[in-house]
C-alpha cells in the first residue's frame, strides 16, 4: 500500500496532472449516460460518510477547477441532511454543477432495527429525493464491514432500478470493467489501494477515483475535529 500525503494541494496537483495529460471530468451519471466510453475520462466520486463540512475545500477546487464530482449522500448516517448547515453545505453541490447519488447501509440498518430492507431503502432515497435529484446507489459499509449491501442491490437490480428510477449503481461491471478503480483506504494505515494517482494517469486508462472527505485536510488532520 503506497502512502501519500492526503491534502487539498495534493488533490489539485493530480487533477491537474490529468487535465494536462488529456483526461476529461464527467459525474458518475453522465459517464454512464455516454456508455462508459474507454477514452481519457475521469471520474471523480466522493463518499460523504461521516463530517459532512469537509466537503467544503473540495467544493472549492471544483469551482476553481471546473471539475464536476458525484457525491454521495447518507440518509441514515451521523449527520442530518435537514440540518442547516448541512443542507447549506450538500446544496452547494448541486451549484458546483455536481452529481448527489444515495449512500446506504440499508442491510444492515435493517437487521438492527428488525426492519424490511426494501422499506429502509424507499424511505432512505424518498428522503433524500425530497431535496436533490438522485440517478445514482452506492452501498455505504462501516469499517466493521458487518452486513454489506451490495449483494442485495445486485439480486435486485431490475426490480429496485425499475421501480425507483435509478439509473445506476456504482458498482455495475458495466463501469467497473471499463475503468481503473483507484481508491484510499485503511490496511492498517492510509494509503493508496491499487495504485497513486500518478500511476493510474500515466496509464491512459478511463479512471473511476474514489475519495473520503474526512481523510482529506487542508492544513492538518486534525482540522475538522
């Protein structure tokens, strides 16, 4: 696992690496909409999991960048999408001219609370439909990985895509064949997945990058504590 240095400087540098190495940005929902082309296309998605104010400094390299991102959103989560504040923040998306999907642990909330999956779920994208448009799913897993919720969006795919309108997950094979996933996460410490950044430009490949907020800093880690 390769470590880098995970600030707001650092995410500029690499976007601009790609700009200048020919890479167009597209919202999850438009790379799907084209048919997942195999050209120099770059997906920038977000998962606001937790802490949803440090949204904020990629919001501003969006504008600053011209760069449209597709975030998702949790409903049942540790922050209220109805709070001031957090709406304030979630709607600056939309004017950054950005994608908002669904992020849910619908499984598991379920199977805690003795619940219908499929009712959890309604309930969850009503709610955040009430305030953006939603196209796109992606199933949110805690770092106790207990219950994972992709199995059941992939037994139910025609049915939920049908009924509720969505026009993709974001784990289709449909995307994920047709890009390089690049990613960061815990193992044990942070770090790059598969590759850096820089590694999965320089390949040419279409690049599907998945970021979490709250381990990005613009001065330190520990600024939004």
């Amino acid at each position: 696992m390769s470590n880098n240095n995970f600030t707001i400087d650092y995410l500029r540098d690499f976007l601009g690496k790609a700009r200048s190495n020919g890479y167009r940005f597209l919202t999850l929902k438009d790379y799907v909409a084209e048919g997942c082309p195999t050209d120099k296309v770059f997906v920038l998605r977000l998962d606001l999991d937790i802490k949803p104010q440090t949204i904020k400094p990629f919001l501003v390299v969006s504008r600053e960048m011209n760069i449209p991102m597709t975030v998702f959103i949790r409903v049942a989560g540790p922050y209220n999408i109805f709070w001031y504040p957090t709406y304030a923040c979630l709607k600056q998306i939309n004017a950054a001219k950005s994608e908002i999907g669904f992020h849910t642990a619908m499984v598991e909330w379920a199977k805690i609370n003795n619940e219908d999956t499929e009712s959890v779920f309604a309930h969850e994208l009503a709610a955040l439909r009430s305030l953006f448009p939603v196209a796109g799913i992606a199933p949110h897993r805690d770092i106790n990985y207990v219950q994972n919720s992709l199995p059941w969006i992939n037994e139910n795919w025609s049915h939920l895509k049908q009924k509720y309108n969505i026009e993709y997950h974001a784990y289709e094979d449909r995307i994920l064949k047709n890009t390089l996933y690049v990613n960061e996460g815990l193992s044990p410490h942070l770090g790059w997945r598969q590759m850096t950044p820089h590694e999965a430009i320089a390949t040419g490949k279409p690049i599907y990058m998945l970021l979490h907020p709250h381990w990005w800093f613009q001065d330190n880690p520990f600024e939004a504590d």
